[in-house]
C-alpha cells in the first residue's frame, strides 16, 4: 500500500484533508470533511492516514510506504507495539512493515483539548469529569468532536447530520466547538472489520486532523479496570486503556478515559446532569436521532435508571410504555448473559435491596433451555473437528 501525498483543501464551510493510496492494486482516495471549526486549520503530514489504513493493509497482508511526513513516534508504534496489541486482539490480521519518506519530531504549540460527543453514557460522563469546575486545567475539554467513521449504521450520513443538530443545541450551551468530521473511512474495513471491532483506531485518526491545536484526546472508555483485557474480542474497546498510547504522536497524546467507574456508577452520574434529560442518547438501532427503547443499550441503561428511581427524568427521550413491554424478557436475558456491563446490574440490583424475582429467574431458565441445543451441537462438533484435523482435512483458527 502508497498512501500519498497528502492534499488540504479549503472549502467555503470546510477543509478536507484527502490522500490518494493503493489497496489490492486498486487506486483509491481516503477523504475527511472538516466543519463548523473555522479558526482551526488542518495537519498536512500523513499520521491520520496511516492510523486509518492501518488495519485495512493488515487485513490485505501489505506493507505500508508513506509518500510523505509522518511522526517519528507513531510510526515507531504502530510498527512496533500496536501491531504486537491488536493481532492478539484480532488474530486473524498479519504483521507488516510500514516506512515513511520523512520523520518528524516536531511538537506543535497546541494546547487544546478534545473529546468526542456523542450524548451516550460514556461522552457524558467524561463532560462531567473533564468540563467542569474541578477538571484540571490542562485537561479541561476545550473542543467537542462529531465524526461519521462508520458508528452511524443504517441512513449513515442523513443519521450522523440530523444527530449532530439535535446535540449542538448542547454543545452550544456549554459555549464549546462543536467540530463536525465526515469521512469515507468505513470503506475500506469490509464487513469482516466492523466498527465494534475497529472503533477506537477509527476515532483516533480523526484528532490528529487537528494537531496543531489539539495537545490532548479524551476517548470515553466503555470498561471498567476491572474489565480491561488484551485478547481475541469482538469490541476493540476493551484495550483502549493500552492502545491508546500508541496511538499518540509528540504534539497529541490520546488517552482513554473513565475506567474507575463501573457502568452504573456512569449511568447515575449522568442522571444529575440536567443537560443529559434533553439530548441522552444512548441507541445504536433504527434509522433515526432518536432511542429505540428496546435495543440492549437503551434497555440496559433503562433499567438502570429504572432500579435508581430516576427514570422518569428521561420520560422525553425514551418511550417508556415500549420500555415496560420489553423489561420482563430483557432481565431473563441479564441474568443468563456474560456480558460484565450486565453482570453488574445484577449484583447491584442485590446490593441496593431490589434483587429480580423468583418469575425472572424462572424466565431465564426457559431462555437458557431454548439456546441449549445450539450450545450441544457446538459441544458436538468439537470431537469431530479434533478428528478430522488429525487426518488432515481441518484447520483450526490460528490465534497469534
Ligand atoms: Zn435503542
């Protein structure tokens, strides 16, 4: 894979930063749209490129050659340490080497800082900790981020428009730059790379857009210390703690932030911020700005709210009357499920005196019966698997 040189062009109401690369033998053009952040000017060196092609050469085993500037430290992590984190994480990627026509080491004046705000839990709580009175002063969030790197799902670009208005009435309040980031990204990661997989690299391409003036990233951790791993996962989420770092360069450092809460400590913290009863928004399903009310994330923050008395505050963000249909069979499904963000509302449903039901529990039980034979045949197949690999005729997956 070439990526470069890299071009910035100045819109009337944008800039974009775009860069031509090979993929497959194929040309291809990466873009991202920069608005509403007129006073920022973009970085011309190729190190939001690179974090995002890195995982799509990865997939397609080529080695990356950066026709341009890169920064010296990034370059030497993303080589080196990054890539020893993600292909445990996603084993079936491979090594490969990247070089760059020119280093830097300079370290930009910025003195900015940057978090992404999407309205869910995890942003909100972050605002809470990182814009506030308290907040250090050379952490305190100086600019807000929007990006469209995939997370929208069905209606992508109308979805990632329509939602930016409804929460720059919110960013406007807090007197804060709502910066707004399109991108064509989420092409070039295929299926086999979906964003849970890719999320925290896809959103760490954007900031450094905007090195210049941005000294520090804030990326909302979705999991507790208690949860963090490195390891084959479906959700890059859980090394954010570790990856992170690498993913810095001399003049902006990312870091992951939020993991001494658990989930519901997040969720109860969120509910006094009187902001977060007009805009929380917490949903990954449906076509519109929107919750759903019955997806697991509104259901799981639902309930939480529900058990700490404070659900009604959200009456004009939720539809509650779609929440009580879905609440009995969504605790079966908590109760049986190893998800730690749900594990934790059981023990603490426990713990605060309003434990579930001896009817949940039976509920549970008949859920566990149906998935059963699906569990047997997987149990099953396992002997048969282990002897047709001993003659040959099987490969296991390969974790590195
Ligand atoms: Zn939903």
């Amino acid at each position: 894979m070439d990526i470069g040189p890299i071009n910035i062009i100045e819109k009337s109401d944008s800039k974009v930063y775009q860069v031509d690369f090979t993929l497959k033998e194929q040309a291809q053009q990466l873009w991202f749209e920069v608005s509403h952040c007129p006073s920022i000017s973009l970085t011309n060196n190729a190190d939001s490129a690179l974090l995002a092609l890195l995982l799509p050469a990865m997939l397609a085993k080529e080695d990356i050659h950066i026709k341009d500037a890169v920064s010296e430290r990034l370059l030497f992590n993303l080589n080196g340490p990054y890539q020893s984190l993600v292909l445990q994480q996603i084993p079936f990627l491979n090594r490969i080497n990247i070089s760059a026509e020119r280093c830097s080491s300079q370290v930009a004046a910025g003195e900015g800082v940057i978090s992404g705000f999407s309205a869910g839990i995890d942003s909100f709580s972050t605002i809470c900790d990182y814009f506030a009175e308290h907040s250090p002063k050379q952490l305190k969030i100086t600019h807000l981020l929007y990006n469209n790197v995939g997370s929208h799902g069905v209606g992508e670009e109308r979805l990632f428009k329509e939602r930016y208005q409804q929460l720059r009435t919110t960013a406007n309040k807090w007197d804060l730059p709502f910066i707004m980031v399109n991108s064509n990204m989420d092409d070039f990661y295929g299926k086999v790379l979906d964003f849970q997989l890719t999320h925290t690299i896809r959103n760490a391409a954007v900031p450094l857009l905007l090195q210049n003036h941005i000294a520090h990233f804030l990326y909302s951790s979705a999991y507790s210390y208690h949860d963090v791993f490195v390891g084959p996962s479906y959700d890059m989420a859980y090394s954010d703690l570790f990856s992170l770092p690498l993913m810095s360069t001399e003049s902006l450092q990312s870091h992951s932030v939020g993991s001494e809460y658990s989930r519901i400590e997040k969720t109860l913290k969120v509910a006094q911020s009187e902001y977060s009863y007009e805009v929380l928004d917490v949903c990954v399903k449906g076509d519109s700005a929107n919750n759903c009310s019955h997806c697991d994330k509104c259901l799981r923050t639902l309930l939480t709210l529900d058990l700490a008395g404070k659900l009604e505050l959200y009456k004009e963000r939720f539809d509650l009357a779609v929440y009580y249909q879905h609440k009995q069979h969504f605790i079966a499904k908590l109760l049986i499920s190893d998800d730690p963000l749900l594990k934790e509302i059981v023990v603490w449903a426990k713990q605060i005196g309003q434990p579930f039901a001896i009817k949940h529990y039976l509920d549970a039980y008949c859920l566990l019966l149906k998935g059963l034979p699906k569990q047997l045949l997987v149990e099953l197949k396992k002997p048969v698997k282990k002897i047709l690999g001993a003659v040959g005729l099987y490969q296991a997956k390969q974790y590195y």
